[in-house]
C-alpha cells in the first residue's frame, strides 16, 4: 500500500530484544524492549539465510516460525526493495516482513508514539 522507503531510519531497531510474541486471527504483532512493536499483517519469511527463508502467509499459526526469535537482539535492519522490512536478529537468522498488499496495510512499526504503517 505505501511501501516502506529506504530513506527511513530505522537505526531505532538496532539492539532491540524480542521479548513476546503474540497471534490473533488477524495479526502476528512481535513485541521488543524498548516500546517498540512490530504488527505483522501480510506474508513474512524467517530463516537463517536470506537467500534460503522459509515463506508464511501470516496466519496465526504461522506464528510458531518467529518463536525461535525470542530473546534474539536486532542487528540490522533495512527496507527491501519491494517496500518491506529486513530484519537480522543475532547473528545469522533473517526476518523478512512484505507490502504484500496494494490496498491493505501490510506492516506497522511502533516505536513508542511514532508509528510507521506500510
């Protein structure tokens, strides 16, 4: 819907921990340290190559994919080319959250007050 841009800083994310991570019918929502929260509301991929993740499409059980992020810091964190969000958690596991959507809300990112909505 609105692509997330690469000149958005997300320096932010940098060091934060996954504390919790939580599954409705409707959202897969990863909660950090630091007021910072991740809604998941689109197609996501995980895994410990970016040339070889796992895709999901979101559901609530796909949920159980993130649960080894758990405790795991943010290392790095980019936009994609396609508008969505690349996550490096530790050393070498992946997140990938996409704009899967043109006319629907893929992504938020809660960082206390601010929020960005892709």
């Amino acid at each position: 819907m609105y692509k997330l841009g690469k000149d958005v800083d997300l320096n932010f994310l940098n060091g934060a921990v996954v504390e919790q991570i939580c599954a409705s019918s409707s959202a897969i929502i990863i909660n950090l340290d630091r007021m910072i929260r991740l809604t998941i509301l689109s197609d996501f991929a995980v895994g410990n190559s970016t040339n070889d993740l796992a895709h999901y499409n979101g559901s609530a059980a796909d949920a159980s994919a993130l649960f080894p992020l758990l405790g795991g810091s943010i290392s790095g964190a980019a936009a994609t080319d396609l508008g969505g969000l690349l996550l490096r958690i530790g050393v070498d596991t992946y997140l990938e959250i996409f704009d899967s959507s043109e006319h629907y809300e893929s992504f938020w990112i809660a960082n206390g007050d601010d929020l960005i909505v892709v």
